[in-house]
C-alpha cells in the first residue's frame, strides 16, 4: 500500500471515530473541548454534529 492510500485511509478512520464519540456524547447531552480562535471551547456535541454535518454539504 502507497504512503499516500494509508494516510488517506487514516484520516477517514480517525473521522468515523471522532464523529461516533460526538454521537455518543450528543445522546447523553455531553459537552466537547474544541479549538476557537486558538483557544479551548466547551460546546455541546449536537452542536458540533450539526456544523461538521453542514461543512460536508
């Protein structure tokens, strides 16, 4: 497998994870630490699903 089918590989993995975790943290009404500006920020998971759900579009 080239460099470049493995690095793309990997990205969609770690996508698929990191969005199945913001589900999980959505139905329990949980909060994730995101980067804004350059700084942390606390925002619901639903909302993060709803802007990567968007950016896909």
């Amino acid at each position: 497998m080239k460099y470049n089918e493995l690095l793309k590989l990997t990205e969609k993995a770690l996508k698929v994870a990191v969005h199945e975790e913001l589900l999980k943290k959505s139905k329990l009404g949980q909060y994730a630490i995101v980067e804004r500006n350059g700084k942390p920020c606390r925002i619901l998971a639903s909302e993060i699903i709803k802007e990567m759900d968007s950016n896909r579009h």
